[in-house]
C-alpha cells in the first residue's frame, strides 16, 4: 500500500475512535482487512470513507462506523461461532474472521457470493465457510449436520418487526444477535441476549438504515457484478448527498 493509502487507511480508524468505537481488537481487525478490495473501481477512491458505497446489485458495503459497532456489539470471542445472514461483498464477513473462530455466512445473490468467495480465498480466510440460500431460514442442515446453535448471529439486512424466528432458534442460551428491525426510514440496530430457550432481553444501539431482509434466493438478471461500474457511480452521487446532509442515519449493508 503506498503512503497516502495508508494514511487514508489510520485516518479513518482514528475517526473511528473518536465517534465512539473502543474495542481495540475490532479496530485492529477493521485496519489489516483491506477495504479498497471489496469495493468496485469506480468507488476505490471512496473506500476509506467512512460511508456506504455501492457493490452491485441494488447492494452495498456498510459504512466502517456500522461494521465496528455491529462488531463490537457481538462482543466475540476467538472461540465462537458466527452465523452471518447476508455476505455482500464479504467485507464484514472477513472482519468477523479475524475475531471468532469460525463463520456461516448466508447470501442470496449468486454473483456477490462468487466475488466474496474469491476475496477469501484472496485473504487466505480458512475458516469461513458462505453459501447461496435463504438467509431468513437460518443455516440449513447439511449431508446431515446441523452447525447451531451459534455463539453469536449477525443480520445485515432489516427484518420487518422483529427477527425471524428460524434465526433466534439457532441462536445457543447465552448468545447474541446483531440485527437491524423495523420498515424503511424507521429501523433501528437491536442487540438481542437470549437468557433462556424462549426469553430474550433487547437493547437498542442507534438508528440505521439498511436494505430489508427478503426470503429466497435473488433471481440472476442483467450485467455481471464487474460490470456496475454505471449503477456504482450513479449510487455513489446519492451516497455522496447523503453523506453531505450529515447521516443523519448510519448507513448498512446488503
């Protein structure tokens, strides 16, 4: 990386810090995953801002300010296991990585699995396994092996009213649940603590905006994912006048 690169790169871990984000082994995590390579080249510029950027797909990559608070809520240890429901361009995937010992991660777009794949191959990820499904069903039971109960769920999309249940179920007693709840221009960041099989305890952390949670996988139309340069810079203009009225909302993911 040349040198004003990595000035871009401390000081938007420095900006980090000063909105609030403390816990050091997320920051670390955040600062050796190299951004700029999960973002397209039309938004490369871009991808060490503290915004959302466009990754295809109607989809984006989370502002860093979510990543690390999505994060530091999960509150991870390098013993659990992480289910993640919507892998994107895999950026918060590789975060969870760095801090847990292994994650199920979710997608429902074939094409943003396939580029997320390659980045972890890239980044030499071993212990993230992803795949194409339904992520409002949970993980699914596979050639007979069932992975929940999980340490800790992550959700980058916003359900509706409340998680679904198929998540909560595969949430372990004593585990958590990051996940953004409520319609379009009303959501707010949950943190759900299962006490027991059927009680929770719920906090809410801020105000966000992310895309719904939807059932199915997507149906495949229209250019490759390398080839939204035109649709990346049409939403990185909005990005941008958002950014400028002041996020008033933080701004999420896939």
């Amino acid at each position: 990386m040349n040198t004003q690169g990595l000035n871009k790169r401390i000081r938007l871990i420095m900006e980090l810090r000063n909105k609030g984000v403390i816990d050091t082994k997320v920051l670390s995590a955040m600062e050796r995953v190299p951004r700029d390579e999960f973002v397209p080249a039309a938004v490369k510029d871009q991808a060490w801002e503290d915004m959302a950027l466009p990754i295809g797909r109607g989809q984006t990559i989370s502002q860093p300010f979510i990543v690390a608070s999505m994060t530091a809520a999960l509150d991870l240890s390098d013993r659990d296991k992480v289910l993640e429901i919507g892998t994107g361009c895999g950026y918060q995937t590789a975060i969870l990585a760095r801090l847990c010992r292994r994650v199920y991660s979710i997608e429902r777009h074939k094409i943003l699995l396939a580029r997320a794949e390659q980045m972890f191959e890239s980044l030499k990820l071993r212990n993230v396994t992803a795949i194409a499904g339904d992520g409002m069903k949970g993980w699914p039971t596979m050639h007979g092996i069932d992975q929940a109960p999980f340490d800790k769920i992550i959700c980058t999309a916003a359900a509706r009213e409340k998680p679904p249940q198929a998540l909560l179920s595969q949430l372990r007693v004593g585990g958590v649940m990051v996940i953004p709840v409520g319609p379009s221009g009303d959501q707010m960041l949950k943190r759900y603590h299962k006490d027991t099989v059927e009680s929770y305890s719920v906090r809410n952390l801020m105000p966000v905006r992310f895309v719904p949670l939807l059932p199915d996988i997507a149906s495949e139309s229209g250019a490759p994912v390398d080839d939204d340069d035109a649709e990346s810079e049409r939403a990185l203009r909005s990005t941008a006048e958002y950014g400028k009225a002041g996020r008033i909302l933080a701004e999420g993911v896939s």
